[in-house]
C-alpha cells in the first residue's frame, strides 16, 4: 500500500473513490469550483441545500459520480479554514479512509487542502498522508472475513501549481510514519502467546536489520551479568524468559544522543497481585511503548535523519508461578539502588529501573520512556491524554511540543520533592508502590527518577492512549500506535 504524490486537476483523477476534504466557509467555491463545474454543479447544489454543512469530520458520500474521471466521491468537512490544525486534517484523512476500505480497492485518492496560514504543502501532506494509511489498516486481520480492504494504492493529490518538493518530502515522511504506526498498532494487537520476549526481540532483530539499524539482544544470562537485577526479578515469574533490545541508530555524530526506552510487558496478569479477570483483559497492550519505540527507530532510520538515537526495550511477561516475585523481596537494580517489592503489579518501574540506567551508562545525553505505567494516569488524564513527568524543564517542554506539532496530547504532571516521601522504604532504600491511594501516575515517575542520575529525562505515561476500548469514526479498537510519531518528530527537530 505505497503512498504517493500526484499533481493533476481533481476531475482528472483515476481512483475507485476520490475524498474531497471542504472547508465551512469556502464550500465548494475557489480550488474545488473546476470539479464542481465537471459534475455539472452536483456539490455546490449539496452545499445549496444544506446537505454538507463541512463541520469537522462530516463524511458525505457520493456514489455513481458523473463527468469526472472519478466514479466515487467522498466529501469530508474540515471545519473553518483558519481553525484547521494537523490533527484534524488526520482525523478527516482517517475517518474517510476508513469508510472507504470496506471492500476491496485499488486506489484511493486524496485531493490536499490549499495550504493555509499556519500549514505548508509539506506539514498537509503529512497530515493527511499519516490518516489515510491509518484510517485503511483495521485490526481484525485473524477475522476469516475481513472487514476491511487496504487498497494497493493511496494517492495525495495537489494542483500542478503546489510546491511539489514540499508535497513529496510530506508524502514520503507520511508512507514511513503511517507504516511505522501501523506496525505499533500491530504488535499491540497481536495475541500475548505470540508475542512475547523472544519473539518480540527477535521481530526486532529482523526488522532492525533490514534498515541498517545496529542491534543486540540480551538474554537472561547476559542480562545477568548486566547486573539488570531488578528487570530479572519481575521475569522470573514466567515460563518466558526476558530479553532486552538495544537499537543504535546513528544517522550523524552529534553531541547529543537520544535514549528512547520502553516497556515491553508482553502481558501483565499482574504477578502475585494478580489482577481480577476486568483488569487482566487488555493487559497484552502493557508493551506498547516498547513498541513504539521499534516502531519509531525504524522510521528514523528509514528517514536517514542525522541523529544519533539509542531504543531499548525492556521485554518481560509478567506472571504468578512458584518462581514469582514475592510481596517483601528486595532487588537491586543496575545502579545498585535496592527496592522493596510491595506490590508486584507496580512492575513496569521494575524493569524500566535497569534499562534507563543502562541507557544512562551507554551515554545517553536526552531520555524518553514509554510506559503504561499506571491506571492513575487515566485518572488524572482521561483515556486519550499520555501523562508527561521529567527533571528537565527545557527537555519537558521540547518532548511536550514535539507531541503537539505531531498532533498528539501529552500534559504535564508536577514532580515536586515533597512526593520523594511516598517511595520511601524501612528495608532497602525505596519501594515500589506508595501503598497509598494517591498521586499514583507521579510515584511511578518518582521512581523512575531515581535511575537516570543527572541526564535530562523525560517520562511518558501512555497507559490511557496506547489502547482504545471501542472503535470511533476517526480510530479502531485496540491497540493505536500513540507517540510514534511524536518520538519521530522529537528526533527530526534534534
Ligand atoms: N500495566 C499496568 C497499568 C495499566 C493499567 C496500563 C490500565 C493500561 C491500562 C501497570 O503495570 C499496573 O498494574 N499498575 C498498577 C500500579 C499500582 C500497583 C501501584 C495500577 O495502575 O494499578
Ligand atoms: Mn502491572
Ligand atoms: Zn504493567
């Protein structure tokens, strides 16, 4: 399903369908009046009519179209021009897409709004690029019958007069982000018997090389000498060993190298604390930042962005057995700080303990983790909204701000001394839960601190957006490949 670029006037356009993105206050007046004109006033008389009324992500469809090459029409409102913002360009892309892939096609095409004051042919491309890939990839890919076709071709269309530099460069970024997405998206849904650390690692392994990334895996004796004591503790519960995935992308040699680190919990049944079958049911989507951070590194590296960029997935399962964690042991993690384990579900901090001091050791300059980390991030955040924790302002703000020009929501949480308290521990120097009922999302962070000594870092709680319970127009259920896309935008500003 490549993406591409093309520049020619809509009407003479060869699709099964085209989608027409409108604007509340143009209508089809100005760039879209010449394939107005060509369906012999079709769409001005819907807009006459009140009939499309173009609010944001209102989908028309017109089926056996007349005068122009085109058989199909999608309309999808974009709401007023000057309010239109990335994500909602991906959204309309998105919810468009997905209507039109309920059955089998060939090409699908998308007629790119003129630029506006605030987004450029190439951010357009992107935007629109990043939707239409999304909205054609459904979930259901072990349903006997699918549900939805994705199409061998997609097509952004610009006028002969755009910037078609621009329009390429954003069509390019779009097919590598949107299959760097989907690949997020995939590994979240993918059963937690298939995946899990050995086959995730060596997925990794695989793709990794085939883009000339530089990749390793640790296995448990490795990861033992490692000192990774605190990772090790968590894995030892389950029939699968862990694995730990270091990716090293170094497009360019710079002074700053960053450390993308994810958890990769391949399932959560929460250990001897075992969650109740509501809590357990979804717990195969506890790796998606782990997958998000594969899933961007590929694309970084697909990109050739001239950066250096360390990943590293933590990979464990998370199981009761003989074996297990028990409530009161005590580990030592990589940097020899010693934790008392009060709880074994709190086991994301438990990992990413050791890998973002190994990160630390391997000269990261600038640290991202990626983690469902707590139920109490949704509390705070809701469901759509990734809590952002860190010890650097300046690196806070650079992550927050990425994420927004990537059109994903991200919001700080405070990381005031006065929570150190709430981790303090009798028998070694801290433990893993507060054992109270509040702050939770922050008393993971708080723990996490204690790992990445000095180095700017920032923490990202995606526990709400990296699952999505139900579909919507603009998304699928499961597992929604968030922050990828911020995490490549975070490296292409570096
Ligand atoms: N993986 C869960 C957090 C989670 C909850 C992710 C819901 C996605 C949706 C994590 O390992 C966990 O179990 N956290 C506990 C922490 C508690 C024991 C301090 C939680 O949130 O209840
Ligand atoms: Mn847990
Ligand atoms: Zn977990």
């Amino acid at each position: 399903m490549p993406l591409t670029a093309q520049f020619a006037p809509l009407y003479e356009i060869t699709a099964d369908w085209l989608i027409v993105p409108v604007f509340e206050e143009e209508g089809f007046s100005g760039p879209l009046a010449a394939l107005d004109q060509r369906l012999g006033g079709a769409l001005s008389r819907l807009w006459q009519a009140g009939d499309v009324t173009s609010k944001p992500i209102e989908l028309t469809p017109l089926l056996d179209v007349r005068g122009a090459a085109v058989p199909r029409v999608m309309i999808v409102g974009l709401g007023k021009r000057a309010a239109l913002e990335r994500s909602i360009l991906t959204d309309a892309a998105t919810a468009a897409a997905r209507c039109v892939t309920d059955r089998p096609r060939r090409r699908v095409a998308f007629a790119l709004p003129s630029p506006t004051e605030r987004l450029g042919w190439e951010e357009l491309a992107l935007a629109a690029g990043v939707g239409l890939m999304q909205g054609s990839q459904g979930p259901g890919v072990r349903k006997t019958e699918p549900v939805r076709f994705v199409p061998d071709d997609l097509c952004l269309i610009a006028p002969p007069g755009a910037d078609a530099d621009a329009v390429q460069r954003g069509a390019r970024r779009a097919d590598i982000e949107g299959r760097a997405v989907a690949l997020a998206r995939e590994l979240v849904n993918m059963p937690p018997s298939d995946l899990y650390p050995e086959t995730f690692a060596a997925l990794a392994l695989e793709m990794a090389g085939a883009v000339g990334i530089a990749c390793t895996v640790l296995d448990e004796t490795q990861l033992e000498s490692e000192k990774f004591g605190s990772l090790l503790g968590v894995a030892r519960g389950s029939e699968r060993p862990p694995r730990l995935v270091l990716l090293h992308w170094q497009g360019a040699e710079k002074p700053t190298r960053l450390g993308y680190v994810g958890k990769g919990v391949t399932f959560d049944s929460g250990g001897l604390s075992l969650k109740a079958n509501d809590q357990m049911l979804d717990m195969k989507c506890d790796m998606a930042g782990a997958a998000a951070v594969l899933a961007s590194i590929l694309a970084i590296a697909e990109l050739r962005l001239p950066v250096d960029v360390l990943g590293i997935l933590a990979l464990v399962e998370n199981m009761p057995s003989g074996k297990a964690l028990k409530l009161g042991d005590v580990l030592k993690a990589r940097n020899g700080v010693t934790i008392e384990v009060l709880n074994t579900d709190a086991e994301g901090r438990l990992i990413l303990a050791d890998a973002l001091a190994y990160a630390v050791d391997l000269r990261a300059t600038h640290l991202v983790d990626l983690a469902t980390l707590t139920g109490a991030c949704m509390v705070a955040l809701g469901e759509q909204v990734a809590g952002l924790m860190g010890n650097n302002e300046t690196w806070n703000q650079q992550v927050q701000s990425a994420a927004q020009r990537a059109g994903e929501r991200v919001w700080p949480l405070p990381m005031w001394p006065i929570y150190n308290d709430l981790i303090k521990s009798e028998v070694a120097d801290i433990k893993n839960v507060s054992g109270k009922r509040y702050g939770g999302a922050i008393v993971g962070a708080k723990f996490l601190e204690r790992f990445v000594g000095t180095t700017p870092w920032v923490h990202l709680d995606i526990a709400g957006p990296a699952w999505a319970e139900h579909a919507s127009p603009i998304r699928d259920a499961g597992g929604t490949g968030c922050m990828v896309r911020t995490l490549v935008e975070l490296a292409a500003a570096k």
